[in-house]
C-alpha cells in the first residue's frame, strides 16, 4: 500500500473507534488526541485496529510516531512486508 | 408486576423501569422478542430510551412473552405495564433466603426495583445488586416448578393492592420480606422510595465538572463521510437524532447535578500519589502482550478505589431517606464522555472481584458500548460509588460532583512527572492527584481521608496488581 491507501486505512479505522469523527476532516500532520479528542482508551483501540487491519504491532514506546495520521502511515510503511 | 402475575396464575408484566431519580417516563426504542418468545431471567428484551441514553432492559423473570402493551415510540410513564409474560418458574424459592427479620423494604440500593426486578429484589437485601444483575441463572429457566405457591399465600390489603399497581411496586417481591403480617399501603410507598431513590444511582447523569464536551465535529459530515464500519465494534443505532439526545442527555445531567448541589453537602480532599512504580510495572507488562491485552493506567486506577473502598465501606452505598445505606457489593461507576457531549458513569458490577485484566476488559467494553449506546439496565443503575479519570484531558486534578444518591466519587487527574521528595531526597516522579468529594451526611474528613490513604497504598503496592 502506499502513503495514499495507508493513510485512508488509518482513517478507516479511526471512523471505527470514533463513529462520530469527520474523518475525512481530520488534518494529517496535527495530534490526533488534539484535534479528535482521543482519549487513551481510544488511542489503544486505533493501535488495536491498525494491528488488526495490517498485522503491524505498534508497541508502547512508539506511540510518538503514531500520534498523526500522516504518523501513522509512515510508521505502517515502513513496516509493511513487500 | 409480580402481583398481576400471582393473582392472575403466571401471569406477570415487565414494567417500564426507573433508571434515576429524575426519570419520570420512557420510550420503547424497539422490542427484541415478540409474542410467543420464551425469555430467560436476564436477557435482554428491549431497548428503551431514558433520556439520557438508549438502555438495554434485562427481564427479571422467566416465561413467555404473551402479549406486547406498548409499541416502539410511545413514552410511557416509569411503572407502566410493557409487557405481559406468562412465568413458568417460580423464582422466588430460587433466591437465597434472607432472614425473615430482615429490612422491609428492598433496600436494594439499584435499579428500579420494582419496576424491574422483583423477586431477585426482596430477599436479597443484604447483597441487593448482584442478585439481579443479568446473570441468567441456569436454573431459573430449566424446570418449571410447582409455581406461585408462596405467592398465593399473600395477604396484601386491597388499597395496598391498588397503590402497588399504581407505583408500578412488585407485591410478590415486598411479600417476600414482609411475612408476618399483611402488606399495606405504607409498605408500598416504601417500597418505591427505597426503588426509586436507589435508583437514581445510576443516573445517569455523572457529576464531575463534565470534561470539556469534546468538539464535535461537524455531524454534517457523518452521512457522507461514514465508511462502512467493516469490523466487530457495534454500530450506532439512530432512534434519536444526536443533537435531541444531548439536548435530552444534557437536561438530565443538569437536573442530577442541581439536585447533587442542593442537597448534599460535599467536602472534598485530595492527595497526591506516586505511581512511577505502577507504570513502569504496566510497561513492563505490556511489552509482553499484544495490543489487545494492554492494560491502562485507568484500570488500575480502578482497582485499587474498588479494594480501597472496602477497607471504608461507609463510602460505598446509598443516603436514602435521612440514612446511609452500605452496599456489599462494590459497583464502580465510571464516569465516560461522550464525544458529542455529556456523560453516563455507568458500572462496572463487582469490580473489586475483578483482576486487572479482567477490569480492562470491562472497562474497554464498557466505555464502547457507553459511546454507541448499547448499555445495559443494570449497568446505569446501580453504581454504589463513581470513579471520574481527566487525566486524558490534561488536567492536574479534578473536584467531582457526587451522583446521588451515591455518598462518594473519586476523581483522578493526568499522571506528570513532577519533583517528589522523599527520604531527604528529591527526584523526579510519576505523580497523580487523587481526589475523594464524599457526602458530609454520610462521612466525615477523617474516613475521607482513610479512604485517600486506602486508596495511595493500593496504587503503590505491586502486591496489589
């Protein structure tokens, strides 16, 4: 997948954990607790839906590069297989 | 409804709870079974609209569903008749005998008892809540025993008769309790403010100082927007349109928490707490487990107020008519925000029972299930204390407003690093507020204060974890 295809995954499932969030309104470089409102039970079900829709774990201590959309798909590309 | 069912031979009506004090009337949103259907103690048969949120309503009582009084969109007042089941099972020999001496009327610090769960309500006054919670019993549905017996033995005076109709009361539950001598009209009336005011517990509407409503996000977009949820996590059902249910949810709140400000006399204490140990043991732990199985701060949080509380059992229960009423059961609620606005704090059901893990769990479910409004009855209406957590939201500590008739909540801020002394030295910690707003009717500052103790000692010890 590239950044593109990445990135609407993301929001895919950020629309999941956050039914009621414009998704497609979000901005992908601003912290997503910001500018959504996540709270961390919230951000640990968006790091639940990436590793279920890619199979990428994102561990604790990278939870920094995954703050952002724009974050989120880098950090899934760079660790897609192939 | 129990007396419709005694008097009738087995015929029994499911009644629209009362799930807070400030709920006066409902909406059957939709049925889940239909003439004919056989419903087991517990399960879920309706949805119903309180106000405040969408409610999933457990039945208390096994049969079978003959007859539906009340269609989808029609508000009806707390107590009408919703349903009529035909009951197989006489339940009352199931529940666990309570000495016959004692309190008269259900204290059952939850729910509508009347309204909802009779038999499980009476007898079980010691330990009200969990009777009823939806854990079908097994045995309930299985062999149809030699039914109504006790209930045919009844005396219940005839005006007693009319008002427990009137109220929505469960004679059948109240003849449980009150065996001596026939039941009255004074019995009756009891019997619905013990109900009634218990049940406000749940209510909804939670009190801390409401995080801020979170910005919502222009709902314009959802039509378009929405993708096709294409995973598990439930679906946002649409009997409400959003913005009538804040306006609704947010008269609710503001009706608990007016009423929480007029009448009781809260005195607040706060404590900080070190808790670089406890996450580090969470990181630690995490590292091992897959995403799925990570635990949070909060659920830690949680258990140690649900184990504090029990080493200061005073803050857990209910102030009912001038006196405090313990609960044995500790139901935490949990203050959850709503996206769109507002909150519901509803409860975690014996959760000082519950592990770490298992807490997460239920927390996580909970919080889903609050925020797509798929709760349960029993979840909304029987929290004995409240737990409120703003440390997301940034905040260093928070002063909470209690949930009567609940006499405490505990409030947690954001965990930050801040500079700690101790043993002469000073280092740089992992620190939280905590923070106890506790009813000065109920409790006084010193076991508020043995509380925020409990509370430390819980947080730092691994023992605990």
């Amino acid at each position: 997948m590239n950044d593109q295809a990445l990135e609407a995954l993301v929001r895919r499932v950020l629309s999941r954990v956050a039914p009621e969030l414009d998704v497609e309104g979000l901005e992908p470089d601003v912290d997503l607790r910001e500018q959504a409102d996540l709270d961390s039970m919230d951000f640990l079900n968006l790091v639940s839906g990436l590793h279920d829709a890619t199979g990428i774990e994102i561990p604790e201590r990278d939870y920094p590069a995954v703050a952002t959309i724009a974050g989120c798909a880098a950090y899934l590309a760079a660790r897609q297989s192939g | 409804m129990s007396d419709a069912h005694a008097a009738q031979g087995g015929l029994s009506e499911f009644r629209m709870p009362s799930l807070g004090a400030d709920m006066e009337a409902g909406t059957v949103v939709r049925w889940l079974v239909q003439p004919g259907d056989r419903v087991r103690r517990g399960d879920i048969v309706a949805i119903v609209d309180t106000d405040k949120a969408d409610v999933e309503v457990e039945i208390f009582q096994s049969g079978t569903v003959s007859e539906i009084l009340v269609v989808p969109g029609e508000r009806v007042p707390v107590g009408t008749p919703l349903a009529r089941v035909t009951v197989e099972v006489a339940e009352a020999p199931i529940a666990p005998s309570p000495a016959p001496s004692s309190v008269p009327a259900p204290v059952s610090p939850t729910k509508a008892a009347p309204a909802i769960a009779p038999p499980a309500t009476a007898p079980s006054a010691a330990a009200p809540s969990r009777s009823r919670r939806a854990r079908p019993s097994p045995t309930a549905a299985t062999t149809p025993a030699p039914a109504a017996a006790p209930s045919a033995r009844r005396r219940v005076s005839p005006l007693a008769r009319t008002r427990a109709a009137e109220l929505g009361v469960d004679l059948e539950a109240l003849s449980h309790t009150i065996r001596d001598r026939p039941i009255g009209v004074a019995d009756v009336e009891a019997a619905v403010g013990a109900g009634v005011a218990a049940s406000e517990a749940g209510a909804r509407a939670r009190a801390a100082p409401a995080p801020a409503p979170a910005p919502a996000p222009a709902p314009t977009a959802a039509p378009t927007a929405a993708p096709a949820p294409t995973s598990g996590l439930p679906s946002l059902r649409e009997p409400t349109a959003p913005t009538e249910r804040q306006a609704k949810l947010r008269q609710a709140i503001a009706a608990l928490m007016e009423r929480s400000k007029r009448e009781v006399p809260h005195y607040y204490l706060a404590q900080d707490v070190d808790c670089s140990r406890m996450l580090a043991w969470i990181e630690e732990r995490n590292v091992a487990r897959p995403v799925t199985e990570r635990l949070l701060p909060a659920a830690l949080m949680l258990r140690a107020v649900a184990l504090a509380v029990r080493e200061t059992p005073d803050l857990n229960g209910f102030w009912i008519d001038g006196a405090l009423r313990r609960s044995d059961a500790v139901h935490l609620g949990v203050a959850i925000s709503l996206r769109g606005g507002g909150l519901l704090a509803p409860a975690i059901h014996d959760a000082d029972r519950l592990d770490v893990s298992d807490l997460m769990a239920a927390l996580k479910d909970l919080v889903t299930r609050a925020r797509t409004g798929n709760l349960r009855a029993s979840e909304m209406a029987d929290p004995t204390i409240t737990v409120t957590n703003l440390g997301d939201q940034g905040v260093d500590s928070v002063f909470p407003v209690i949930y009567p008739p609940q006499v405490a909540i505990v409030g947690f801020g954001r965990i930050a690093e801040r500079p700690w002394a101790e043993h002469g030295m000073v280092g740089v910690r992992s620190v939280v507020t905590t923070t106890l707003a506790a009813d000065h009717r109920a409790t006084d500052g010193h076991l508020g204060a043995r509380f925020l103790n409990a509370l430390a000692r819980q947080l730092q010890d691994p023992q605990e974890w």
